[in-house]
C-alpha cells in the first residue's frame, strides 16, 4: 500500500537552497488546477492543495542539486510536477482501495466527494501529467516506465498478501513499490541513472519507515488497527515476526481475536527492524557518497526519511 507522509520537516528545503523551486512548483501545481474544465477543478483542489510536503519533487530538485550547479533543465520543473500529479494518482486508488476515511487530516477525496468522481480525477491527472511533459521524450519514457511498475507491483503485493514471506521478500516488494516511484525522481533530477540505485534506496527505506511508524501507532492505539495488518499486507515488521512459525500461521488467518496477538509479535521485533533501517539508511547514504558531486542533499534527505518511523 502507498506510505502516508508524516513528519517531514519543510524547513529542510531552506538550508538546502531548495525552498524557491518548492515554491514554484506550488504555483505551477495551482497554475495547472485553475486552467481545468470546472467539473473537476474543486477536486483537483481538495487532492493537490492540501497539505503535502512535496517529498517526491524534493527528491527530485535535491537528485539534480547533488550532481550539478548548473541552471536546471526546462524539463526539470514540468517533469517534477507530473511525478506529484501521478504520486496522487495512486494515493487515490489507494485510500479507495483501503477505505480510508482521512489522509493528512482531511478527508480522503474519495469520502468528500464519491468513488466515482475520485476515479475520474485521478484520470485527470494521468492525462494532464503526461501532456505536462508531452515534448520531453525522457520524462515520457520514465513516467510511463513508473506507472506500469506501480501496476505490476500493487497486484504483485495484493496477490502475496497474508503468505508468510521473509524480509529479502518485503525488500524486493518495497523496492518496487515505493523504491520505484524515488527511482524515477532520481533519475528525472539528473536526466540519467547515475542516482537510480539511491533512489530505489530512498524509497525502499521510506516504506520501511512507515511500515514501523504504523505500526507504532497502531500499538499506541490498542494495537490492530491499520489496514496492512487487515488485509494482510507484507510489512517490514510482519516479515521479522512470521520467522516464528506460529506467528505464521497468525499472519495467515488473524480473524478470532488474533490480530491483537498478532500485533504484539510485530510490536517485539521493532527493535530488529530498526537496525534493519539502518542498514539500508548506511547503502543510501554510501550510493549518494560514491555517485554525487555533491552528496550532502541526498544524506539530509536519507536521515530525514529514516527520522520517519520515530515521528
């Protein structure tokens, strides 16, 4: 399932010089949504202008500050737009998918204003995302690349769900889930594949991050109440637990009150998957060291994202 952003910190953009380009793609964002036929403009509102932080198109501006100093490409702004017009493509599907009431504080776009409309904006925005970088043949290819990998990979995920797989198992699901959409922000800020192992990094340990951040909040709240643990998604800390055959067979059928018990085996193997972050944290951090000019934006956004799963 898509992670939610949590406490990524908008302060980070100014002391990377990166708060002119966030702000330019808000107005791009708002630019675009004003010239929409009105039927969908006050859905495209309610999705776009809500309170993201824009973690992606940083990933990109943050990819393209690490490898040159040079002015940005054109392509540069259109290209970080679209990638935030079909990251919200998926997160439509995805609050429909989960039935979820909220994302971010506010009503989820689906809830506000029917399954129906929701559909159809997140059409919309595919639509408009590729027209935004209709003569750019590389962004084409890349964004057209992401959104089959997403297809392949939540039907992937849906179809693994409650089999008691490993944690190499949860890495290469997260790698093309999440992994795949910070690959293409990668390789869209420096126009080729020199970061694209940091960015399948990034994203692997941003979905990590989140597997534990939820399931933090899921303990604090008495424990079994996320939609991962329902439907039995594979998450970093489900993969620790279900090592346990007993777990295991938990995992594959949590109905009769086990969900509880459930959670509590995963809550007993957070410190494990802790040090699993790391370990991926220290790769992000060693591909950005090895592959950037200047790496230091790409480490402050790899302990930004690792801070998730404690926020």
């Amino acid at each position: 399932m898509i992670p939610q952003i949590r406490g990524f910190a908008a302060g980070t953009y100014r002391p990377l010089g990166l708060a002119n380009e966030i702000e330019h793609l808000k107005a791009a964002i708002l630019a675009w949504i004003e010239q929409a036929d009105p039927e969908v403009r006050e859905l495209l509102r309610w999705q776009l202008l809500g309170r993201s932080k824009y973690f992606r198109p940083f990933t990109i501006f943050a990819c393209r500050r690490a490898v040159s100093d040079r002015a940005a490409s054109p392509h540069l702004m259109p290209s970080a737009v679209a990638l935030e017009l079909f990251h919200n493509v998926s997160l439509i599907v995805d609050d429909i998918l989960d039935r979820s009431r909220s994302r971010r504080g506010i009503p989820t776009l689906h809830c506000r204003y029917g399954s129906l409309p929701a559909l159809m904006a997140a059409g919309f925005l595919v639509a408009g995302g590729f027209q935004m970088v209709a003569s750019d043949a590389y962004s084409v290819h890349v964004l057209g690349e992401l959104m089959q990998r997403l297809g392949v990979a939540e039907c992937l995920q849906w179809r693994l769900r409650r089999q008691p797989l490993g944690v190499e198992d949860w890495r290469a699901i997260a790698g093309e889930d999440t992994g795949s959409m910070f690959e293409a922000c990668a390789r869209l800020g420096t126009r080729d594949d020199r970061l694209r192992t940091f960015g399948r990094l990034l994203g692997t340990l941003y979905h990590g991050c989140d597997d534990v951040g939820d399931l933090r909040g899921a303990a604090a709240l008495g424990g079994g109440g996320n939609e991962d643990l329902r439907d039995g998604i594979l998450t970093l800390p489900a993969a620790i637990a279900i090592r346990d055959p007993r777990v295991a067979v938990i995992f594959q059928n949590p109905g009769n009150g086990h969900r509880a018990a459930l959670t509590k085996r995963m809550v007993a193997g957070l410190s494990e998957a802790e040090e699993y972050l790391d370990g991926i944290a220290d790769e992000a951090e060693t591909e950005a060291r090895r592959n950037a000019v200047n790496p230091l934006p790409l480490i402050a956004l790899v302990r930004q994202t690792r801070a998730l799963s404690r926020s």
